[in-house]
C-alpha cells in the first residue's frame, strides 16, 4: 500500500492534499467527533452556530478562547511537517485544509486553502474589520481578558472568523480548491472523516476527473469507497514512512 501510495505521488504531475482534524490529533487538538470533543458538557455543534453565538456569545467565546489555548500550545506533528516537505520537493502543489488550527502553515507549508477558516482570525458581525491576531501580536493578551471583544472600528461584536455549522463557505477558498482539485491527477487525503460538504467534494472532484486517491486514516471514511489507496494507520506514523518513501524513488531517477 505504501509503495503503491509513494509511486503514485512522485510519478504525479500535479498533486495535492486534502486534510481534516485527524491530521492533527496527534498534536493533542481534540477532533470535534468522538469522546475527546466534549468542552465542558457540551458538544462542538451546539457551540459552534450562529444560534448560539446569538444566544450567548459570552459561552461561544469562552469555548473559542478555551480552543485558542488549546492550539497555541500545540505543535505540527510529523505528518503536518511531511506535508510541507513533499510540497519543497515539488510533489505537493497545495494542501486544501478543513482545519482552522494553523498547524500546516507552523510546519512549512506555503500553498495553504482554509477552507474553514482559522482561529486566529477574528472579524466584526456588522462592518468589513477583520485582523489576524498572530499577525497583530495581541493573541495572548485577546485569549487571557474576559470582555466581550469589541470591534475596534465601529464597536459591534467581533466574531471567530471560522465557519460555524449550517454557515457557508468563504467562497474564494472554495473556488481555489475547486479549481485546485480539478487540475490535480492525485489526492492524499489525510485524516478527514469526508462526511463534511462541501469541503469532501474535493477527493471526488479529483477522481471523477480520472485522478488517483490516497487516503491516510485511522479508520474507513466517507472517502474510503473512491480511494485507489487506502492505509490505515495514524498520520504521524504514516506520512514520514510514505514521504522516506517518495524520496527513494525520485533519487532513483
Ligand atoms: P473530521 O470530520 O475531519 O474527522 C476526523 C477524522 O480523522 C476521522 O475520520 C478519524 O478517523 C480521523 N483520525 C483521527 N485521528 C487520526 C490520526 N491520528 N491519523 C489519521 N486519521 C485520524 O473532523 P471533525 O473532528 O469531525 O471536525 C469537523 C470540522 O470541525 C472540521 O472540518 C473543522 O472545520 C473543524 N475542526 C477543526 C479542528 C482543527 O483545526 N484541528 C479540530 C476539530 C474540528
């Protein structure tokens, strides 16, 4: 599987990886299905909707903040740094990401679509304000105060700038993966249950269009039944062996 896997990818002429919070369990980033998804005695999808945020944004905040924390002390794993170094290597054209931890740009990697966003960024509710907290330097004072945060431009409620359930999806990253997808002959799927759309329609994109499917999961997914190669195993175990892998092959060249 992993040979097979490795030809495919150093043989590919426009290849791209296709990520879900699986990719970054390993870096102690709780997914949000499964037992290590609970925050307090909620459930993700009870926090993570506009409804809530309107209902309480003290709680939604307080949850987002909790997460904040959670993935500033976080580091990329193995896996994330496999991805940013088969895309140096020229294999990888980009990694479309449903993540919104940061964890693929931390490890390297350049040609990043979010196509959920990212925690770190937040926006107001009712005018065009939006900052990159990393980038502004504010990020752990803005996850230590209590408040409410404000927006700085016209005093409205700002908001995490990632996309809540029921939410669309910014649309020019969707247009980016889209396209992305349709130009790639080979997709690496890396920890994404697939059940999430529009994001999953990215490995089907590819392979409707004659392409080739890797999936690297720990257990079958959505994705599974139109994938050429299945392995099972954790991201942060796989990924290194399949990148030695790809290497052997191109030094043979
Ligand atoms: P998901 O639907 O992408 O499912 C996680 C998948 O990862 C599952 O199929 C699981 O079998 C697999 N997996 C778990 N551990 C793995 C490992 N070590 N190696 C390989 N595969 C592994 O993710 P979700 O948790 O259901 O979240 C849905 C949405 O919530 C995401 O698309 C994202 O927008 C958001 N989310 C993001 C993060 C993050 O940024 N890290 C974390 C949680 C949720």
């Amino acid at each position: 599987m992993l040979g097979h896997a490795a030809k495919l990818l150093a043989r590919a002429r426009f290849a791209i990886a296709f990520t879900g919070a699986g990719i970054s369990a390993e870096s102690g980033i709780p997914t949000f299905r499964g037992r290590n998804g609970l925050w307090k005695t909620y459930r993700a999808e009870e926090l993570a909707t506009p409804e809530a945020f309107k209902r309480d944004p003290h709680l939604v905040w307080e949850f987002y903040k909790w997460r904040m924390r959670k993935i500033l002390k976080a580091e990329p794993n193995p896996a994330h740094k496999a991805l940013a170094e088969l895309e140096n290597m020229g294999v990888l054209k980009a990694v479309i990401t449903q993540n919104v931890d940061d964890l693929h740009r931390e490890a390297g990697s350049r040609k990043v679509v979010e196509l959920h966003g990212n925690i770190f960024r937040v926006r107001c509710v009712s005018c065009s304000y939006r900052e990159n907290l990393k980038e502004s330097g504010r990020v752990f004072e803005f996850v230590r105060e209590k408040e409410l945060p404000k927006c700085p431009k016209c005093g409205s409620l700002l908001r995490p700038d990632v996309v809540w359930f029921g939410e669309p999806l910014p649309r020019e990253a969707l247009e980016e993966a889209f396209s992305l997808a349709e130009r790639a002959d080979v997709v690496l799927v890396v920890g994404t249950s697939g059940v999430v759309y529009p994001a999953a329609y990215v490995p089907y994109i590819v392979k409707e269009r004659g392409g080739k499917v890797i999936e690297v999961n720990v257990e079958r997914s959505g994705i599974t039944p139109i994938a050429d190669v299945f392995i099972r195993g954790k991201a942060g175990e796989v990924m290194p062996e399949l990148l030695r892998r790809v290497k052997d092959i191109m030094a043979e060249r």
